[in-house]
C-alpha cells in the first residue's frame, strides 16, 4: 500500500466524458482519460485492504489492490505484469465493464468514492501498449490444435490461453471480422474498433490463426473439425434477441436493436450495407423498447444518426437513485443508470407496457403503451396512450441458447452435450462464454473462456497426440 493516508484525503476523480456538443456528431470513443500523475494520485487511494472485496467481485479475480499499489509507486510495467496475469484483455474490460469491483470496493460502502478501478485498469494497458511493454511471445508447440467456434470475448480469451500453453489455436467466425459483439454489438463509441485490431494482430503475430466468414454448421460441418481437431470449443454467443409479438409486428420500421448497432458498426468498418436493409433514423421519431444497456446503445447511435427525437421505455419500475436496499454492498446495486449516451438526448420512461404497434400504409406511426403497476407482480392499469414513432428498436435481451437449438444448428445428436471430460460422448468438445451462460457480461465471458481453456488443457495433456 503506497500511502496510507490517501483515501481520506483524495478524492475519487474521474476523467469523465467528452463534452456532448463535441462528441455527439462523431461515433469515437466519449470516455477521456487523466493524466499520468491524476491517474497515480486515484491509484494511491487504494487502501490494500485485509478482505479486498474488489478481487471478491471480479469474475476473473483480478488482484486489484497489488497493481494499484505499482501503479502509485509509477512501476506500470510491474502493474501491468500483473493485471495480464489475471486478466487478458484489460483494454475490453477497461473501457467496457460495469466494474463489478468498483461496486464492490470498501470505499464505496464507506464514503460512496469507490477507487477508480476500471479507468486506472484501461490506463495501464494503453501505457504497457504504448511504452512497447507487450511484445508478440514466441511460443514452443506442442503439437495439439485446437479450434474455437465464434471469436466473442470467451472464444478469444479461450483461444489466448491455449495459443500460450503451445496449443495450435484456430477461431472461426462467421462475422466478416473477429471481436462479437465488442465488434459488432458494442457501439465504437464505447469501443473503439482499432483496440480490437490491435489484439487481434497480437494474437496472429503469436501465432492465432482467424478464419472469419465462415459459418460453423452445415455449410462448414463441425464433424470437420472434431475430426481435423484435438478439441473443440464453441463459443458461439446468444444470439437470438426477445421479439415482442403483438399486433403490427410485421409493420415496417421495427428492427431488432441489433439490427441497428451491427449496421452502424459495420458501415464504420467500411463494409457495404445493402441499402434495402440500411436502417436511417436521421429525422425519425425512434423509441427504444428495452430499459438495459443494449437500449442506451441504440440511443447513442440514434441520437449520432440524428433522429428528431429518441425515446427509451421500460416495463419494470424506475430503479432507485444513488442506493437500493435490496442490494446492499457490496453487490452490484439495481439503481437508476445514466449513459454518457442518455445525457445526449432521450425521454426515458417506466413501467410501460407496449400492447400494439400502429401504422399506415404498412408503416409503423406509433406503440400503444400502457402503464404498469409492480405489485409485486405486473397489473394492468387499462391507463394507455400512444408514443408516435417511426422506428422501433427491440432491446429486450436475447433468449438463453437451447441446447437443441445449438446442437441443431451443429447437426450435432443432443447425446453429444459438451460436459465434464470423460461424462459425455464426444470428449472432445467444450462450450464457454453466451452460449453456455445465456447474454452475460464480457468480463464473465473471459472468465468462461479462462476456465474452459484450463478443462480443455486438463483434457488434451491425458491423451496422446
Ligand atoms: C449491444 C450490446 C452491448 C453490450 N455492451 C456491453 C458492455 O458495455 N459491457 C459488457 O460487459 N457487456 C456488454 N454486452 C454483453 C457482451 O457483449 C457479451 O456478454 C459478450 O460479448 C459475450 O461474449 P461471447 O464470446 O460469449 O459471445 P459473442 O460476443 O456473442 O461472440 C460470439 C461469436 O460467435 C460467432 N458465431 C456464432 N455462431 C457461429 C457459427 N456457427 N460459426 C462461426 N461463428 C459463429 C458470432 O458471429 C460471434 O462473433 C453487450 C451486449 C450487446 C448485445
Ligand atoms: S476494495 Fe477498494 S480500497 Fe480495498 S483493496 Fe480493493 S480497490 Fe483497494
């Protein structure tokens, strides 16, 4: 512990947004960051604690409390040693995660000024890039391959594992590029699209193969690759998103949000969109119809594409503000959440019902709405109104992958469920991230993939190759 005396008298600073006049026209990342003495001074207020619940909270157990401690004392190689050690992509977790730890931190419980984990962690990474600390490893085979199915966070954290057990790793993706949905769910305001590239080359230069646009099914069977693998591991996200089936479904105008944010992604990238599908809402009333991040993406996207107004509804209550005592520290607390992407302009309501969609000529115009009381089950209240809205995006999460459904998709007999090494019928095959979890966090993806890279090395050093 640096200085012992920080966290009473420093206090938490973030570096916070661009302003939004400047940040709203431009789809480049909105989080600043703070200077390198700011950036020592916030680690400083790490307290090492005896029972650091920060390291409790992370799923990937990062050993928060020892990298602070570095980074005060100006060692950010020493920092960034160890926070590799734990985590493999600090700059995914770094700008994107809800910072379980920070939740979690004893300064948040006892003066509501958690350190600043997440911003200190995506700090030292951008430094260890930048001072030529991470170098391409040159790593001795052992002659086994491996091939990952889907290149999300889970697949790419479980194909950096094995790549440096000496495992020949090969990720197909059927995406046009690898990342998932840092890629192509997550808005490159968030994340930028060059810190995926950056990995990615990283990844190749250690010896990684991608092999993107290919489809993992029946145009590409999975019997393939058992039969040319040591072991496979799908990693294949949740991908179908909750449909909202009521009257006018079928009007024009409603997409499903990721319909939205994949297209904004991909035209970023420079990939054509087929101008028939290309969804514009530049002087649209859009209404988002999901409460969660995935709809206070849309609105940040919305909002850069100029929409004449955004609107996001939610069928839940509003969260309380600032504190929820059903989740007390240090659990994740359900309490009201304002994105940089809400303070750009959006009317977000609660405890809204949509009924119906309305339209014209085949054209959505509206969603009758109808409020909601939480009682603690859902009533009706018969109280309804209508939102007009050219465009409606679905934010309402994605449905947990049935096994039958994957295994379809794979042409695979439900008998081969991947498992406990040695419990199923096809030893060979492993499963982590989404796909086994249902929608989750890119933190809990990696750790997935952690884990499973760890069963899949136990199972590949039992069998000859
Ligand atoms: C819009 C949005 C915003 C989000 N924002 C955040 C955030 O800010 N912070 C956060 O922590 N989490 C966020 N999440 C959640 C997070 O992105 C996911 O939990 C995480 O990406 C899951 O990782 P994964 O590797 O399991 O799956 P994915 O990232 O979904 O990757 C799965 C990959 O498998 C590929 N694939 C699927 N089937 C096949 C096949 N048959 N053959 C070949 N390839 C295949 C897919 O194309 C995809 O690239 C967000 C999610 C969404 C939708
Ligand atoms: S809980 Fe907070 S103060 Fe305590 S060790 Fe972790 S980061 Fe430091």
């Amino acid at each position: 512990m640096g200085n012992p005396k920080a966290f009473l008298t420093i206090h938490r600073k973030e570096a916070g947004y661009r302003p939004v006049h400047e940040r709203i026209d431009d789809f480049s990342e909105v989080e600043q960051t703070l200077n390198a003495s700011d950036r020592r001074e916030q680690a400083s207020r790490c307290m090492d604690c005896g029972v650091p619940f920060c390291h409790w909270a992370c799923p990937l157990g990062n050993r928060q409390p020892e990298w602070q401690d570095r980074l005060y004392k100006g060692d950010w190689q020493g920092a960034y040693e160890i926070l590799a050690d734990t985590c493999d992509f600090p700059e995914f977790t770094g700008r994107v995660c809800p910072a379980l730890c920070e939740k979690a931190c004893v300064l948040n419980l006892s003066c509501g000024e958690p350190v600043t984990i997440r911003e200190n962690e995506a700090a030292i990474i951008e430094g260890a890039f930048r001072e030529g600390y991470i170098q391409p490893q040159s790593i001795e085979r052992n002659g086994k391959r491996v091939a990952i199915v889907g290149s999300g966070p889970a697949g790419l954290t479980a194909a950096n594992r094995l790549n440096h057990l000496g495992y020949t790793v090969t990720v197909y993706e059927k995406d046009e590029k690898p990342g998932g949905l840092l890629r192509f769910g997550i808005p490159n305001f968030k994340l930028g699209k060059n810190i995926i590239d950056r990995r990615i080359r990283l990844m190749e230069a250690e010896g990684v193969r991608f092999q993107t646009n290919t489809v993992i099914g029946k145009a590409y069977p999975i019997s393939v690759l058992l039969n040319e693998y040591d072991a496979v591991c799908l990693a294949m996200g949740a991908e179908t998103p909750r449909d909202l089936p009521i009257e006018g479904r079928e009007l024009k105008g409603i997409h499903f949000a990721l319909e939205l944010l994949g297209q904004q992604n991909r035209q970023l990238e420079g990939i054509a969109i087929d101008e028939a599908k290309r969804i514009h809402c530049a002087g649209k009333r859009v209404l988002v119809i999901g409460g969660g991040d995935t709809g206070s993406d849309c609105v940040g996207t919305a909002n850069r594409q100029q929409a004449a107004s955004v609107t996001q509804i939610e069928i839940l209550p509003q969260p309380p503000v600032g504190y929820n005592p059903e989740t007390p520290w240090p659990q994740f607390p359900k309490i009201l959440k304002t994105t940089s992407s809400h303070e750009e302009g959006c009317v977000r309501r609660w405890s809204l019902a949509s009924n119906r969609f309305l339209g014209e000529e085949g054209k959505l115009t509206g969603v009758e709405v109808e409020e909601v009381i939480w009682n603690p089950d859902m009533q009706r209240t018969g109280r309804t109104e209508i939102i007009p809205a050219d465009l409606v995006f679905l934010a309402m999460g994605f449905l947990r992958p049935s096994k039958a459904a994957v295994f379809e998709s794979l042409e695979l007999a439900l008998s081969d469920e991947p498992g406990e090494a040695g419990e199923k019928d096809i030893p060979k095959l492993f499963a982590c991230g989404d796909v086994v979890s249902g929608a989750s966090l890119v933190v809990k993806a990696m750790a997935s993939g952690q884990k499973t890279a760890v069963e899949i090395d136990r199972y590949l050093q039992t069998i000859k190759s």
